[in-house]
C-alpha cells in the first residue's frame, strides 16, 4: 500500500516526522515520483493495516499545519 504526497502541499520534513511516529507499526519507504513524495508502506501491523495509510496522512497534514502557524 502507498500514500501520495504532493511536494507542493506538503514537505519532506513532516513526512519523516511521521513515519517516525508510526515505525512500529509497519516498514516505510520513501520515493519520489515526479512532483509526489511516495511512502510506500510494507509489513504494517495486522490490528492497523486498514487505517494505517490514513493515520499517517492525517499525522502528516496536521505537521503542515502546525508548521506553517509558526
């Protein structure tokens, strides 16, 4: 399973931060694919591998967020 990342909403930055965040509930890999930052999610936790890619984008927006109150 994968989760798309547009660089131009969201920065590398608050994706490393929440795939830090949800280590232990899977492996992450992190591409680019043209203008998208790819996480590519792998071995995720059997009790949270259907809301696990969804988690994350939450986690990741919610850093953009705040980032950009500061």
């Amino acid at each position: 399973m994968e989760v798309r990342f547009h660089q131009q909403i969201y920065n590398k930055g608050a994706i490393t931060d929440a795939l830090e965040a949800y280590s232990e509930f899977g492996t992450f890999d992190t591409t680019k694919d043209g203008d998208y930052i790819v996480v590519e999610i792998s071995d995720p936790d059997s009790d949270f591998s259907a809301v696990l890619p969804q988690e994350i984008a939450n986690y990741v927006l919610a850093n953009v967020i705040e980032g950009r109150r500061d």
